[in-house]
C-alpha cells in the first residue's frame, strides 16, 4: 500500500499523557484566575460572574490548489475594525471591538461597556506571492488568499567524502 503524504501546512501534536503534575498546574492556574477563591468556605455559593467575551478568532490556514487559504471566524466585528498586514513570511490579523449598550426606560436605566482587542500572527510557507494577496471579509468571516509560486523541486545532489 502507498504511503499517503500530507498536505496540511500545519502540524498536529498529539496530547501527550497526563503528567502527575497536571492537577497541581491546574491548580496553580485556578489560583490566578481566582486567587480568593481558596478562602471562602466549601459550603459558601459560588458566584457565577458573566464569561468574559472571547475576542481571538478561530482560523484555519490550508492549501488549495496554488493557493493558501487563510479563514478567521470574526464575528460582531465591522471591516473597518480589522487590520490584516504580510511582512517577512507571516501574517498578522488584527483588531479591535469595541460594544456599548444603552437602555434608557421610564423606571430604569443601564449602561454597558466592553471593548478588546486581538493580534495574531501566523508563519508563511516559503514560495507565497505577498504582493498578490487578497483578502475579503463577509457576514463575519475573514478569508484571505494568496497565491504561491512554482517551487522549484529539490535535485539531490552527492557530496562525496573525503
């Protein structure tokens, strides 16, 4: 049977096994997230505070005939928001989101703020075309593409020993 190659520009690392030290890393991260959390008493009610809005997007970077495709799931984000810069063999996604909401009714009045800002930068395959690269941003999904040269194949060459 033929050996099947993969295409993917990204490798995958599988887990590795559980460490007997995982409990206490958990435990020491738990502890920055929470540090008060060891001094209230077990049977005390947990207070749920509102999960912080995530503002990194998910990507996904894969090659597609001579092109590489990038895909960023950007949602609630305007495009005058992103800024998408090639440099040097990487890309680099950016913005900024910034949401206020107002009520003001006869018995009551609320006023919420919250902003955050993202950056991720991602390395390029060798033989991509920066200059041509295009991007396109729609009902929140950043996709770019750029096209890749011609690689040259690789010849093997002898060195001989001395």
């Amino acid at each position: 049977m033929a050996k099947k190659s993969s295409k993917d520009l990204a490798k995958y690392e599988s887990p590795r096994l559980l460490s007997p030290f995982n409990e206490v890393e958990r435990w020491f991260e738990e502890m920055f997230r929470r540090p008060f959390s060891m001094l209230e008493p077990s049977w005390w009610p947990k207070i749920k505070f509102p999960a912080v809005e995530e503002c990194s997007p998910s990507v996904d970077i894969y090659k597609e005939g001579n092109n590489v495709i990038v895909k960023a799931e950007i949602p609630g984000m305007k495009k005058a928001d992103l800024d998408v810069s090639l440099s040097e063999g990487a890309l680099t996604i950016s913005g900024q989101k910034k949401k206020e909401e107002k009520v003001n009714k006869n018995d009551y009045y609320r006023y919420e703020c919250s902003e955050g800002s993202f950056s991720r930068t991602f390395s390029l395959p060798e033989g991509v075309q920066t200059d041509k690269a295009k991007a396109k941003f729609d009902n929140g999904v950043l996709e770019i593409t750029i096209p890749m040269t011609a690689a040259p194949k690789k010849k093997e060459q002898k060195i001989k020993v001395q």
